[in-house]
C-alpha cells in the first residue's frame, strides 16, 4: 500500500520497471490514476489524500524498487522479498 499524505496540492507517482514488468505484476487497485504504455502499467499518479494496493508476485531473495521523480525530489523504495 502505498499513500499521499500530502496536505497541499502535490502530485506523487509510482513508478517501478521491477513490480509492473510482465508476470510479475497481478493488480493494481486503489484511488490513484494508473497509466499505461500499451498494455503495460507505466506509472501511478496519487493526488493527496490517495492511496494504491499493488499486488504482485515476490521471487524470494529479489528487491523491488520504486520511485516518484515529480515535484523536483527523487524518492524512493524497495520491497525485499525474504526467503
């Protein structure tokens, strides 16, 4: 679950070559914007107050990473799937 808790008007996004490539992502649900390349999720907009579930599935001993490069920040983060 990833979260804007922003209280003013800024944008994040979500956006991760490793959770959208082919078979390995299963759904991505929430109150965000999801955009495509092709049939591809490409990246997912989250205004304040917004939130996205994505669901996946974790080979074990692989990080996933992922960032939001808007607003003039890099941030960014990474889901280990222990073994």
């Amino acid at each position: 679950v990833i979260q804007n808790r922003e209280e003013g008007p800024i944008l994040h996004e979500v956006r991760s070559k490793d959770l959208f490539e082919p078979g390995t992502l299963i759904s991505v649900q929430g109150t965000g914007t999801v955009e495509y390349e092709g049939k591809q999720v490409s990246r997912v907009l989250l205004s304040p107050g917004e939130e996205v579930v994505i669901w996946y599935y974790a080979v074990k001993g692989r990080t996933y990473t992922y960032q939001c490069n808007l607003n003039g920040h890099a941030m960014q983060g990474m889901v280990q799937a222990v073994q």
